[in-house]
C-alpha cells in the first residue's frame, strides 16, 4: 500500500508531555515483556541502501520513505510494540560526513511521522522512540569534542525528534559514559519530562569499548535519570544475557533493555553478516527475560521473522487496537 493510498504522513506534531508519560506508563507498568522492533539498516541494505550511503536520508525521499514506513509496519505486524525511529546516525556530527548536516531537522522530524503514520495505520498502540547513537567522535580529553558540545548535537537532534512527534528518547550503542551523559543531558534541556532508554553495547570481554562494567553503566544512567537501561548490539545474545543479570544484580528495581544483534557478525565480501535463525534469537528472548529484561528487541541482523519468533515465545502479541 502506498503513503497515497494510506492518506500520506500526518502533519508532524509534539506529543503533549503528559501523554508521554502516561503512554509510557501504560506499557511499562504492563507487568508483560515489551517487545521492541529489529535492525533497520539490515532491512535497508536488504531493500538497496548502498554501503557508505546514510540511511537516514531515505526519510526525506519517494519511494525510500515508503521502504522505511514498510519495515515500521512489518515489526508491528511481527509483535513490536516499541518502533524505533530511521535516525540512529541523524545528529550534525554523523550527518556531515556527506553533507547533510544542514538537514537535522527535517531527518528526525519526518522519521518520526513516518513511524507515528504505520503506528496509526496499524491501529495500535505501539511507542514511537526516537533513536540517538553516538556522534562518531572521541570525547576530550581523548579527542576533540567537548562534552558542552556533544550536549548540543544531541539536544538539536531530541528537538526535531520531538517535534516529529516521538513518546520516547532511545539513546543506544554507546560506549563512553561521558557520551550518553551528554546525550541524557541534550534531551532533557529540550524535553524535560521525555522518557528515555539509553544502552550501551558491551563488546569487549563483558565491557564497553571505553572499559566500562555493566554494573557501573546502570547506576550511572539511573543516577542521570533514564528511565530504562541497558545493553544493545554486540557479538550476540550470549554476550548481552550476562550483561542484563549483572545490571539486575546491583539495580533490581531498573527497568532493563536486552537488543542482542542476530549472532556473532562475520565479514563476508566486505559486508556483516549473522546466522542466528529466528529460534535461536526466540530462544534468547527467554533467557534475557529470565536474566531480567523487561524490554527485549533485536539489533543488527535482526528481522520481522526473528521478531515474530520472539513474540511467539514471550507470547506476546503484535499491537493492534481492540
């Protein structure tokens, strides 16, 4: 179905914060697993993103901008209840590498109606989160950004986001604790009372590339107020489940994320590949729900079909209205 025959993209909007809140509360105080969406650059790649091009400017284009709100509509139809927005590279630091970097705005504003219009079309009740990754830079003092700096790409990047319309800040995939403090710190100048999630990818023997020990990270991003923590990405599930137990361990009463990657990556003809089949990745989803996640999603390699086994095992089911 095209955007024409759907009735095209609703005129982006800010959620009222306490729709937010009370969105979110809803969900979370479900006592059920929350299933979050899957990979959106596999999808892309799967759909003709070049290597090196950035998908987050697939937003702004036809048919691209179709492509993204189809892979929206196939994790909802899978069981997500989480959709997380096209723009995990869509702060001005990352978009400059092709630059883009005057387009901040208009990327995270239309990536979040575009996953607000399958949300509606579905008929469900599913969050939209606007994704935030890292800035590709090296914090001072081991490189050039400050952290006033960092504070101000991410707060330009939350703004349009938010003003597209997301329930929820996503911030993943980081490393350097002083990073995600910056990027926590940019979103609450610009919305106070957001929820966020923010995961950090623990890759290196059980900690972050910068050193850092799940049990550090979640009682830092507690300390600064996120609202779920925990870990994504990675060398795969067996990786994350240990990652999620030792952040139970000190944090009982955190909310905690599980975004396992489809396996282990491997490199064939200079692209990534993961084998995991989607009962492996169901039977992950039990196990880091047993370690103590109440959030569980999939990351790089991951499908509407490795998400549709998920739901299936944590029997949960997709987000549709009554």
């Amino acid at each position: 179905m095209t955007d024409q025959e759907r009735g095209g993209p609703p005129a982006p909007g800010p959620v009222p914060p306490a729709v937010q809140r009370a969105r979110w509360e809803a969900l979370v105080g479900s006592g059920t697993p929350i299933l979050a969406d899957g990979a959106m650059g596999t999808m892309l790649f799967a759909a003709g993103l070049q290597f090196g091009d950035p998908p987050e400017m697939w937003n702004l284009a036809l048919p691209q901008g179709s492509m993204v709100r189809q892979i929206h509509r196939a994790y909802l139809d899978a069981g997500a209840r989480i959709i997380l927005t096209n723009t995990f590279g869509g702060n001005r630091l990352r978009l400059s590498l092709h630059g883009n970097e005057g387009h901040v705005g208009e990327v995270n504003q239309m990536a979040a109606v575009l996953a607000r219009a399958e949300i509606d079309a579905a008929s469900g009740s599913a969050l939209v989160a606007g994704d935030i990754g890292p800035t590709g830079s090296l914090m001072f003092p081991m490189g050039l950004l400050e952290f006033d700096e960092a504070v101000d790409v991410f707060a330009e990047q939350a703004r349009a986001l938010v003003a597209g319309g997301v329930d929820v800040i996503w911030i993943e995939t980081m490393s350097d604790l002083e990073e995600i403090h910056a990027a926590i710190t940019g979103v609450r100048r610009v919305a106070p009372e957001i929820p966020i999630v923010a995961t950090m990818t623990f890759d290196t023997r059980g900690h972050t590339m910068m050193g850092v020990p799940p049990e550090r990270a979640v009682l830092a991003l507690a300390e600064w107020g996120a609202n779920a923590i925990g870990g994504n990405c990675g060398n795969g599930p067996d990786e994350l489940i240990p990652v999620v137990a030792k952040m139970r361990a000190v944090a009982p009463d955190v909310i905690l994320v599980g975004k396992s990657n489809a396996g282990m990556p491997e490199l064939v003809d200079m692209k990534a590949v993961y084998r995991a089949e989607p009962s492996v990745m169901a039977d992950y989803a039990l196990e880091v729900r047993v370690a103590g996640a109440t959030i569980i999603g999939g990351c790089c390699g991951s499908t509407p079909a490795h998400l549709a086994a998920m739901a299936a095992a944590l029997g949960v089911r997709a987000p549709r209205g009554a």
